[in-house]
C-alpha cells in the first residue's frame, strides 16, 4: 500500500476483475455487479477491499450504488467503460504541483462561467452547499463538504467538460493534501472565502469571481512548489 495514497493491490484486483467481466461480455452497461461476497470470492480479497474499489469506481462515475438494489454500472458504452477503469489503473502518478496547477486553472474557468451562466436555482443550490460546508466545517466531513461546494460551482458553470475534469482530478488532490498535511487553513477563514466566491457569482462578476479563486488556492500553490517534479503515488486504485 502506498502511504501517500492509501491505494491497496486488492482493491486494483477487483477493479481489474470487473474490466476482464467487461470485455468478456459478462458485464454490460446497466448491468448489476455480482454481490460484494462473490466478487469477494471471485478476486480472493475481504468485502471491505470490495467496498473500497466500488466507492473509488463510484467517485468516478463507472458505477452507482443504490439501497437495497445492488451497485449497477453507469449507462456508458461497453468502451467508454473500459477506457475509464483503464484511465484509473494505468496512471502511476502525478507531479503534485502541477496536479494542484490544473485544478486552479479549471477551478478559474468554472467560476468565471458560472458567474456569467449561472441561473436562481444554480445560485440556490450553491448557497445549500456553503451553508452545509459551515455546519460540517469543524467534522471529519469538512474535505467531502469543500468538495461539494466547488463542485456544485463548476456544475454551474453549464460546461460539463469542465465539471467532468475537476469530478476527476479533485479528489486525488484532496488525497494528497490529507497525507501532506497540507490543509492548515482555518475553516472559518475557508467559509470566509467562500462567501466571497458566492458574492462574486450573484452579482456576476467574473473577473473578481476568478480572482476570488486564485487567492483562495494561494497557500496550496505555494506549498505545492515543494514537489515539483515530484511524482507522488496517485490516489485512485
């Protein structure tokens, strides 16, 4: 197991069995995965390393776990499938500084487009996500409710291109800040500079909505700087 990534070898072996279950055809888009035992049988690994894999291939969207109803595979092409397990288990790493590079400038793009496309709804669904972001800000959620709050900004930005890359990359990021230690911003001084996004976004600015972003991602540039050029084991399986 990598410690900069927590990424374990069984969980890429239940990743690499339900690629081999899709191109031997016993696996079709839609399709329900077999139960977390067999598949748990099938690999030789523990349930817990079956949960583990299906929770990564669900923040990546190749399956969706539903209550009561079993993990089924996303309405995608047979190789579109395929190519996005292949995408997750083929990269061996990133150069941490310019992972946090890209996610800047798609952070920049997505803000500026939302301020000039967003409509009422994206603006209230934005406000639900900073509110949930300031009651979980002091709890082990704080990460996963960041997320959704710049997530949710990118999605309205009504350009799906970018929301899909910034859905890809952020979470490897956010692994990497975890085991660098490099999320030491107070969280009341994050939900400040949220607020200040958000006021950017509903008044339609998109030049200070942008510049909003680039000073909120300050700290992380510069303590990135440290490992340029550095490949860190990647996050994902």
């Amino acid at each position: 197991m990598s410690k900069a990534s927590g990424q374990t070898s069984e969980e890429r072996k239940v990743a690499l069995h339900i690629l081999h279950l899709l191109e031997t055809g016993a696996l079709k888009p839609c399709d329900r995965l077999p139960a977390e035992r067999k598949l748990a049988e099938a690999v030789g690994v523990s349930r817990a390393h079956v949960r583990g894999a299906i929770q990564r291939l669900e923040i990546y969207g190749i399956v969706k776990t539903f209550p009561q109803s079993g993990t089924v595979l996303a309405d995608h092409t047979v190789s579109v499938l395929m190519n996005q397990i292949h995408n997750i288990l083929d990269i061996d790493g990133f150069d941490f500084y310019s992972l946090v590079q890209v996610r800047i400038l798609l952070e920049a793009e997505a803000i500026r487009l939302c301020a000039l496309n967003r409509d009422e709804a994206d603006i209230a669904d934005i406000r639900a996500m900073l509110d949930d972001f300031i009651s979980h800000m002091d709890s082990p959620l704080r990460d996963e409710k960041d997320l959704a709050f710049h997530l949710r900004i990118a999605r309205a930005s009504h350009n799906p291109v970018i929301a899909s890359l910034l859905l890809t990359i952020t979470p490897d990021v956010l692994k990497y800040y975890r085991s660098l230690g490099a999320c030491t911003v107070d969280a009341k001084v994050v939900a400040a500079e949220h607020e200040s996004m958000l006021a950017c976004i509903v008044r339609s600015d998109p030049d200070a909505a942008e510049q909003c972003v680039r000073d909120h991602f300050k700290a992380i540039s510069t303590f990135s700087e440290d490992y340029r050029d550095n490949r860190i084991p990647r996050t994902r399986i």
